[in-house]
C-alpha cells in the first residue's frame, strides 16, 4: 500500500501528545493503513509500542472490555512514553473511559474506529475536547496513479469520475468484480453504519431517500424537494424526519452538504443547499445501461480534490449568476466554473457570462476536460488532467 504522507504529516506533530489521536472517515477508506504506518515510523525511534486490532476475535475475547485494556497495556508497556495503538476500538465495550485513562499515564493513544460509532458528534460528548480528528478520504487521482503503478495497473481519469477513489477496489481485474465490491460495500454503510445503528424503522423510505441523494450529487436540492420526491411512492414523511436522515449520512462521512452564500443577503441561504458524495461510485452505482453521470461525477471529483488540497468551500450566487465554488485558503480566495466541455458555444456563454459579473480581486478557474486551452486574460483555464495532478490553485 502506497505511503498517504499528506495525511501522516498532519498527524506527525502530535506523536508525543497526550491528546487522543482520532483517526476517522468512511469506511474502508485507509484509516487502519494510516495507523499502522504511523506506528512503523515510532517504532524507528521508540520500542515503547502496543497495538491491538479489535476485528481479530482473539484479541477481542482475550481484553474484554475496557478495564482488561487498561490492565492489558499496564502489563505489556515499558518505561517512559508508550504509544497505543488501537484499531477499531468501537468493537470493545466500555473502551471511552478506559482511552480517558491511558492518555492520563504518559501513553500516547492512537484510536481508529468505524463511523457507525465514532461520528464527529460523540467525539464532543465522549472525550471533551481531548482529542485531535484527523479525518481520512478516498484515493485522490495522485494516490490513485501511485497505488496503480505499485499494482502495475492503470486508471484513466474516465475510470476515477465513474469509480471513485476507495482503495480496494482498484485490486480487482474485472469490472464485474470492481462493481460487487462497491455495491457490497455500500450496502454495509446503509445497513451497518446507518439503519443498525440509528434503529431507522422506515428501512424503504429511508433507502429511497439515500438514493434520491445519491444521485442529486452536485446539484442544489432541499429538504421539501426530497419530501416532495419521497411522497410518489411512500407515505408522508415529515421534513424534521428527512433533515434527519440526512445528518445521519453526514455524520457518518458519506455526504457533504455545502449551502449557497448570497451575497445579497450577506448570509448562506439556510432552506437550500448542494450535495457532494463521499465518493462518487455512490452515484454510479444506481447508473442504468452505462449511462453515468460524468458531468455531476466530474464536479463532485473537484469538490474532494479541493478539500484534500485543504480549500475551504462555499457555493457562490449573487442573485444573478451562481458559481460552483468560491474556495478560500491562506487569505486567498478562488472563483471556481467546472464543466465538462466548453467546446459548444452554449456551454462556453453558460461558463463565462458568471465570471463577467465579477471582480477582479479573487481569481477565476475554469476546469473542464477539454483539450484545447480556452484562458483568457481574466480567467484562466485548466485543464481537468493538469488540475488532477496539482497540490494548490496557484502551482
């Protein structure tokens, strides 16, 4: 597995701290690679070290519960700073007071856990602020191309805007394998990590919400629209039980909701807001004949490689032209048109007339897959496979 330093140097300067060290994301997207490459690199300096996976059922049988942690790393640790390792802690009972405790002994804990029961949420509630969350996504494009190479496979950037980003998938040869793979695994983040968990009783009405969402990646939606949607072939569903439905798939890293910010108003438009999938073979899933939405995947794609690039996002509408994003970082902020192709003369007056409505004092991207360089001498244009291979806007 390809070494993932973007996210091992965010957790890297706090080795030594007696914070609880929260590795957290979708399911089956690294999180447990990350913790034990982070364990390889202490255990260069320290042999100090206690790690324990909690899907092996002997390790399970054999701690228990959280007193036989405490008493297990007791027996085990030496000396001076020890650092803990636990992978899928959620799987152990009573294990929140028992990590409160180690991190009180000079040991550095580390924790990894399902986001069925580790969500953002509890995070507050269980550790009071004793923790720093580092939070874990699919592949992007860069660590697809180095992970394939190390496979010696290949994945076109057609390949990434169907199929996303999770790690596994790219192990598998066909594409009938590739597919059961992901259908499998999202049927383990509905069911496990959502309908188990929260006890959702109304298991069709909430399956047909998910897929409503799924397929509204990109787009600007509502609460009412999906109630709207829902009522064609369900019984009546109250707005309340939909918004929260949706944080359920929020909390659990599948979906980013990002709101529209009206500068009219001076305030993000609080009845309406745009869906980013997780990863977007969640849309691609639910594709009849081939037929996948790349332009929405494409936008999608875009959001996620932003935000792994550490831009913070809005949607952008001044009452008279939208733009898909406004990104800010380091005091910089980027007006951002992604389209698939702006070679139709219809597409190119859609893209551009919002950019003729602004400023200068913020720079303006389009990203679109095309070939030729449409740049002119206030928006500069790039290319979709040169954007997939960048660390920042301005590189």
């Amino acid at each position: 597995m390809i070494r993932r330093e973007h996210y091992i140097e965010q957790i890297r300067e706090f080795y030594d701290s007696d914070l609880i060290k929260i590795i957290t994301g979708i399911r089956r997207c690294g999180k447990s690679v990350i913790l034990e490459q982070v364990m390889n690199e202490i255990k260069m300096k320290s042999d100090n070290v206690i790690y324990l996976n909690f899907e092996d059922k002997k390790i399970l049988n054999k701690i228990g519960n959280g007193e036989g942690l405490l008493d297990y790393v007791e027996s085990n640790r030496k000396k001076g700073k020890c650092y803990v390792f636990l992978d899928e802690i959620q799987l152990l009972d009573n294990y929140v007071d028992a990590v409160k405790t180690l991190r009180l002994h000079d040991n550095s804990v580390f924790i990894t856990g399902s986001n069925s029961k580790i969500l953002s949420k509890e995070f507050t509630k269980d550790f009071s602020g004793r923790y720093a969350k580092f939070r874990i996504k699919p592949f992007v494009y860069k660590e697809i191309l180095e992970y394939s190479k190390e496979l010696n496979k290949e994945c076109n950037i057609i390949d990434y805007l169907v199929w996303g980003g999770f790690p596994k998938r790219f192990e598998f040869d066909s594409e009938e394998a590739r597919y059961r793979y992901l259908a499998d695994l999202e049927e383990t983040i509905v069911i496990n990590d959502l309908i188990t968990r929260f006890k959702i009783k109304k298991i069709e009405l909430f399956k047909s919400l998910v897929d409503f969402i799924f397929q509204s990646n990109s787009r600007i939606i509502s609460a009412k629209s999906i109630k709207d949607y829902i009522k064609h072939t369900h019984e009546t569903c109250s707005v309340n039980t939909i918004i929260k439905y949706i944080e359920y798939l929020e909390e659990a890293y599948i979906i980013e909701k990002i709101r529209p910010y009206s500068t009219k108003k001076k305030e993000t438009l609080k009845y309406y807001f745009k869906v980013y999938n997780e990863d977007v073979m969640f849309n691609s899933l639910r594709v009849v004949d081939n037929r996948y939405d790349l332009t929405h995947n494409l936008e999608n794609v875009i959001y996620n490689e932003l935000i792994y690039m550490g831009y913070n996002i809005n949607i952008y509408n001044d009452s008279e032209n939208d733009i898909d994003f406004l990104a800010h970082k380091d005091g910089k902020k980027y007006y951002i048109q992604v389209a698939y192709s702006v070679e139709d003369s219809k597409a190119y007056d859609r893209e551009f007339k919002p950019f003729s409505k602004l400023d200068n004092s913020c720079k303006k991207i389009l990203i679109t897959n095309d070939e030729l360089d449409y740049s002119t001498s206030v928006v500069t244009h790039i290319k979709l496979k040169d954007f997939l291979l960048m660390e920042d806007l301005d590189s």
